[in-house]
C-alpha cells in the first residue's frame, strides 16, 4: 500500500507548480524511508522534478526582475555611483557622466576588466553587472564647464600678493585713509582699493558720495556690499571681482539704484544665483558675472537693453532665456565653459552680435537662423563642442558668414593652418 501510494504521489508532481513539489519534498524528507526496492528510485525521480520545478523558478524570477544595476564609475581620485538598465547602451551611460564629470561622451573612454566599452553595446552585451567597477579615462580637451570634475572643492578668490601681512598693519590700513587720498578721489572722481587685503569697505569711501565716477575694490577680502553704495550716485563702473563673495553679501536694492552704471562686474566670486534687481541697471553696457557658481540667469536680463558685452563664462548654466533676444545691442557674447546643449532661437535676434563665444559646451548646433539675421557676427569660439562642419554648412547664411570670418582673420588664418581654406571642424577659434 505504501508503495502505490508514494508513485501515485510522484506522477501527481508531475503537474504541480513550484510551490507543490517544495512542500511534498519536504513532506517526503519527514517520512521514514520506504522498505521497497524501488525506493531509491522513486526519491531521485521527485529529485529531479524538484530540481526541475526550481531552475523554472528562478529562471521566471530573473526575467522579471528590474533590470536596473548599480555599478561604480573611477574617475580622477572620484568614485561615483551610477544606477543605469543593464539595456542601455555605452554612449548612454556617457550622457549621464557628462554632467558629472564635465567631459565629452566623444572625449569618455570606459574601461571594465581591461576592455574598452563600445559605444553602441549595451551594458548586458559588455557583461557588466550589478557591483561592477569601470574606469573612466578622459581625452585632453574634450571637457565642458571649467574642465573635468576631479574632486570637490569649494571656489576662492583668485590669487593674489602674499596675504601674511602682519595683522596689525592691516587693521590699521581698514580704518586709517590718508586724508590726502580722500580728497584726490573726491578731485578724480576715482577710488581705487584693489588688492589692498580689505576685509570692509573703508567708511571714507562713503563720504565721497556723488563725486564717485569708478570704484574698484576688486581681489581683497570683502564681503559686504551695504546699500550705502547707493549714496554713489553717479558712479559709472563697478568692479567687486575677486572678493569671494556669496549671493547674500551684495545689497542689490542699495546697487540697482545706481542709474548711471555702465559696467559692472562680480567676476571670481561665490555667487550661484543674480537677483530680478539686475533688470534695474538700465544703462549697464558691460556685466562680468564669470567665474561664478551660476546655474541660470534671471529673465530680467532682458530689460537689460543697452548692454554690449555679456561675459558669463565658467559657471554651472545649462540653459539662456528666450529673452535674451530683447537685449538688442549685445555686440559681444561669452558663454565659454558652461553645461549649455543648446541655445535659444532669439540668438537670432541679436543682430549688433558681432563675437560670441560658446566653447567647452555640451553644444550640438546652433540657432538655425544665427548666420541668416547675424550678418555682423564675424568672430565664433566653438572649441570643444559638438558641432561639426558639417552641421555648420546647413545653416543658412553659412557662406556669408565664413567670408566675412575670412576677411577679418585672413592674415591669422593663413599662418595657423599654412594656406589652408578648409573650416576646423568647429575645433578652434575661426
């Protein structure tokens, strides 16, 4: 009876699901095992469906598992943590280094276990799993923003005169102007305080008042900028870059007064955001905002409308408003060493452009109509992008442009690249 009673429980097996033949095994592993002969051979066949029923389980367990691996990017001293589809190409899991490293997916090379990855292999094809760890090697230029993210680090002033002054001297310099300065800067119209190790702003600066054409306290210590500056009432240029300060130190309000201001500049600071207040400074001609920690720029930019040059290189900025097409007098145009893909279609509008400058960007093209409405636009930086000539060549107004490129650079051109007429392939200074 035993004997029948066990077979009839194997063939049964036969067609249950995993579950099933698990719990039978373990109800067969608590029975005492058969006197029959042909025991053995009835415990390996429910082995067997056992072992069968388990591959099947894990085999539907994998294929529907998320295919989402974490793996571990080595880049300069960096080790960064990707999650990525095990379905993504290489050039996919480059793009997604690109903001964090700043290189190129043309300048990544992706190494794991000794093989270079290949761009158009997914992550399954190139064998690599869940814990994985690819080397990251970058080529020599191919960078965006200020270069490669080698590790992280916060901005400081740019350098300047040896610092270690005794402190004595320099607290007495804070507060003691000679009397003689006071009045030539009253006479000149020009206060002059660069590199002069200040950590404030002297009060004699303040009692110049309305005589102040140009104030330049730029590359000391300073880091506030009270609404006082706006008893300054006629002052026309304003540089504070190199002061390493942060969005909070500048009082906008008392700056923004200033309606006679023509160029200003914060270049070398800590600043990651420009207030709506910019849009104030209507007669501003110049603005230096490079060098900073900038993701965006304000759309009151815009209002800005007399301004000639916009220097806004190295930053974090991945896109420019649409309003920027409103600033109509922008002879000159840095965006240099940006995280910029693209730019907007009112570059167009700027029909005063006459240099713009777009280097070490993630940049692929161009306004489709730069070339056409630009036509004084004779001066174009595209190192180190994406853009190639043959992208160039489909804009239209392409042709007029390179002549007129030609005819302002012909004697430079013709000694870099020894007679040559072919176009760099958007790879240097044209």
């Amino acid at each position: 009876m035993s004997f029948f009673t066990n077979k009839s429980i194997i063939l049964k097996t036969n067609s249950l699901k995993y579950n099933k033949a698990k719990r039978l095994s373990l109800q067969v592993q608590s029975v005492s095992p058969s006197p029959h002969p042909n025991s053995p051979k009835q415990r390996k066949t429910l082995a067997k469906i056992i072992s069968r029923t388990e591959r099947k389980q894990k085999k539907m367990e994998v294929e529907g598992q998320d295919t989402a691996i974490n793996i571990t990017v080595k880049f300069s001293g960096r080790s960064m943590p990707i999650s990525v589809s095990l379905d993504s190409k290489i050039k996919d899991l480059k793009s997604l280094l690109q903001p964090l490293t700043n290189v190129l997916p043309r300048g990544q090379k992706l190494i794991f276990k000794g093989k270079l990855l290949v761009d158009g292999m997914t992550l399954r094809e190139s064998e690599v799993t869940n814990g994985a760890k690819v080397m990251l090697m970058a080529s020599q230029g191919l960078h965006q923003g200020e270069g490669p993210i080698l590790k992280d680090a916060n901005t400081r002033p740019i350098s300047r005169a040896n610092t270690s002054i005794n402190k004595t001297v320099n607290e007495k310099f804070e507060v003691l102007i000679d009397k003689n300065r006071v009045e030539r800067w009253k006479v000149t119209g020009v206060i002059g305080l660069a590199d002069s190790n200040l950590k404030a702003i002297p009060e004699e600066v303040w009692a110049c008042g309305p005589s102040t054409r140009a104030l330049d306290i730029s590359n000391n210590f300073i880091l506030d900028v009270p609404a006082q500056i706006g008893c300054l009432s006629s002052l026309q240029k304003c540089l504070l870059n190199g002061n390493g300060m942060l969005d909070n130190c500048i009082n906008w309000e008392g700056l923004t007064s200033l309606k006679h201001l023509k160029v200003l500049s914060v270049s070398h600071n800590n600043l990651s955001t420009l207030p709506s207040e910019l849009g104030a400074l209507c007669s501003l001609r110049q603005l230096d905002v490079s060098n900073n920690k900038l993701s965006s720029l304000p759309v009151e930019i815009g209002l800005l409308t007399q301004l000639e040059v916009l220097k806004v290189n190295n930053n974090r900025i991945s896109n420019i408003p649409m309003c920027i097409g409103d600033c109509i007098s922008l002879a000159e145009v840095d965006l240099s060493s940006n995280l910029l893909t693209e730019l907007p279609v009112t570059f167009g509008d700027l029909l005063n452009l006459k240099a713009l400058h777009l280097s070490n960007n993630g940049l692929k093209s161009l306004p489709s109509t730069i070339f056409k409405m630009c036509l004084q636009l004779s001066t174009l930086d595209l190192h180190n992008t994406e853009i190639t000539m043959d992208v160039l060549r489909q804009l239209e107004g392409w042709q007029d442009f390179d002549d007129r490129r030609r005819s302002k650079h012909q004697k430079q051109l013709d000694f870099r690249v020894v007679g040559s007429a072919e176009f760099d392939e958007g790879a240097d200074k044209l």
